[in-house]
C-alpha cells in the first residue's frame, strides 16, 4: 500500500476534480503491475495496473490488488467502473486503504466486490490516504474548494518591512518549494493590493512541461486590476472577484483578456464575501486555493473560517515591531479565543522553518 500511495502522489496537481489514486498488484508474492491515475478522463488506477501486469504478460486471475481509494462502481463522462474489471480479471482479494468520501458511492464498490465473492479490507494506511486526498474529500463532501493559507515571514513574523520591502525574505530554495505548492492546486488567489504593488505573474517556474499553472484569483472589490497585470497577460484564464459591476467598459476589456468576472456581495466588514466566493469557486470546478495574499487577505480568511491548513515559511530574519505583519487583526480579546492549529509538522529548509497544520473547526 505504501507503493501504490507513492504513485498516487505523482499525479498531485493533475487530477483534479478527480482523487489521488494508485494501485499495485501481488501474486506469489511479487509485484505484477503497478499503476496510478494520471489525470482526469484517463484510465483509472486499477485499469493502468491491469494494464502493466498484462504487457509484462501476467496472469491477473488469483492475484492481490493493493488500490488507495475505494473502488469506482459508477460510469463517469470519460471511465467505466473500475469494479466490474476487478471482478472480470477474477483478483481474488482487494485491500483498500481508505472508503470513497463521496457520500452516493462510499462503500458501493467494496459491497459489489463482496458480493461476488472477492474478498476485502479496508484501511491500510488509512490516515496516508486520507491526507493526500484531503482536497478531494473536501470537494466532493461541501462542493467547496480546499483552502490553503501560504505565508513567508521573518522569524519575528513579519512579511516585510515598515517601509513595505519584502523582497526577498525567503530564500530561492524557500521560493521553489512554495512553486511546487502552486504546482499542487487549481487557483491561486491574492488581494488587489498584491497585484497594484507586486504585479505578480502567478505561475509555476520549476522549469517543468509538466508544470500546472493554478487560475489566479484576484479580490478585487472596486475592480481596480490594471488591464496590463502580468496575470491576465500570462494566463488564458483568470477570476476576478467584485462587488463593483459600474464599470462595463473595463469588464469588457478584462473578459476579453480571458478574466472571469464573479459579482460578490460584500460582508458586514465591508469586504468581499468570501464564504460566498467559495461556493461560487467550487460551481466553477476549483477544487483547491492556494491563498498568498498578503496580512489582510490572510486575516480575512481566517476570520472567515474558509482556512483549512495553513503553510508558514519562518527565514532567519529579524525586521522589528515597525513590520508589517503576516496576518492582520482578528479582533481577537483572549488567548482562549485564539484560532488552534492541529496535525502540526516542521519541516528544515537549510536555514529556514516550513511549519505546516490544520485549522481546528
């Protein structure tokens, strides 16, 4: 099972809105095939594994099959069901690491197997499986996007400067990992502030083909992002977050440079509704955001509650009380009402701290 999560996991970025899936196939105690779900409207995990066993001219009839996610018993657009091949190829025994979460198919598939005689267990490396498909789960359980809040900030927890400077507080190493964090989701999003004072692209740079360049997701309230943002330049498509809908001639000229445009209202704080926005995201089949916004977005997020795990970068630096700091008020009067992260893990970049975890609901 350990395996088949491993090739699962070279396909982060890839399958959305599909899950993370891998398989492996045992017979006589070797490994007869391996494969995994490559990316959505392609063949399966369990069809890509039957797939190597047979090139390599192996007999599937009595042989184990190690799959991380419940097998499909349903016909999607593009994929048969995976449960009826299981059962034509006669596998005699099937461990799953973790149930389908999707709520009309959870348990379906490991019944249909039973039912025919094939024998099943469920949660091998339950918690692993569970963790590389938390954005799926999310997805297919509310219908809203998996929300991850990045941020990179001196040891004193600042993101730049009095003056504003914050470039570079992380190291180019630092940089790359939070691209392969990019890499991962299907929107980005940022604050207009980011966009006026940073005009950042938005992309992935690993200098990979197989990079995934996330949507950028801009809040932007009096629609003031400049027609010339490298993000509309660089993407072919992009979401523009309003409250403001007067200015047609400019919703014209940023439609036409491939932005949607989604009309929020505001929240009692003045300030785009992002619980709102998020319902109205995951309508748009963004299953995953990757937050970089600087303290305000972050601290409206958090107050917001629409955080699911939070992603810190600490850089061995000092800048003092006079920085700006990584989130911004919360309105918080004691420490009892203080938001908790739990599942904490750290992480050692060469002189730098990632520090990782999940908002307690």
């Amino acid at each position: 099972m350990s395996i088949a999560l491993k090739l699962a996991k070279k396909a982060e970025g890839k399958t959305s809105p599909n899950p993370l899936v891998g398989a492996v196939l045992v017979k006589s105690g070797k490994i007869i095939g391996e494969g995994y779900h490559k990316k959505a409207g392609l063949a399966h995990a369990e069809i890509e594994a039957f797939n190597d066993a047979a090139k390599k001219k192996n007999s599937l009839k009595g042989a184990t099959l190690y799959v991380t996610l419940e097998p499909c018993c349903h016909t999607d657009k593009k994929t048969p069901p995976c449960v009826n091949s299981i059962i034509e190829k006669q596998i005699s025994k099937v461990f799953v690491a973790m149930l389908d979460p999707n709520p009309e198919v959870s348990e379906n598939g490991i019944k249909m197997l039973r039912k025919n005689g094939i024998e099943v267990e469920v949660g091998i490396l339950e918690d692993k499986a569970r963790e590389l498909n938390e954005v799926f789960t999310k997805y297919i359980t509310t219908g809203k996007p998996f929300v991850i809040l990045k941020l990179a900030a001196t040891m004193d927890g600042k993101i730049a400067a009095y003056t504003g400077d914050s470039k570079w507080i992380g190291s180019p190493v630092q940089r790359k990992y939070a691209h392969h964090l990019r890499n991962k989701v299907d929107g980005v999003m940022v604050g207009i502030e980011t966009v006026l004072k940073d005009n950042p692209s938005l992309n992935v740079r690993l200098g990979k083909k197989t990079s995934n360049d996330p949507v950028p997701i801009v809040l932007d309230s009096k629609l003031r992002t400049p027609i010339e943002s490298k993000l509309l330049v660089i993407h072919e498509h992009s979401i523009i977050a309003t409250s403001s809908l007067s200015n047609s001639r400019k919703i014209g000229k940023l439609k036409n440079l491939g932005a949607t445009i989604l009309h929020i209202k505001k929240d009692k704080s003045g300030q785009i509704n992002l619980k709102e926005l998020l319902k109205r995201l995951g309508k748009q089949g963004i299953t995953s955001i990757l937050i970089e916004g600087g303290s305000k977005v972050a601290a409206s997020a958090l107050k917001n509650k629409i955080v699911d795990k939070v992603v810190f970068f600490y850089a061995p630096k000092i800048v003092g009380s006079e920085g700006i700091s990584m989130i911004g008020e919360l309105g918080i009067s004691n420490i009892k009402k203080s938001l908790e992260i739990k599942d904490i893990k750290i992480k050692k970049i060469k002189d730098e701290l990632m520090i990782e975890g999940y908002l307690k609901k």
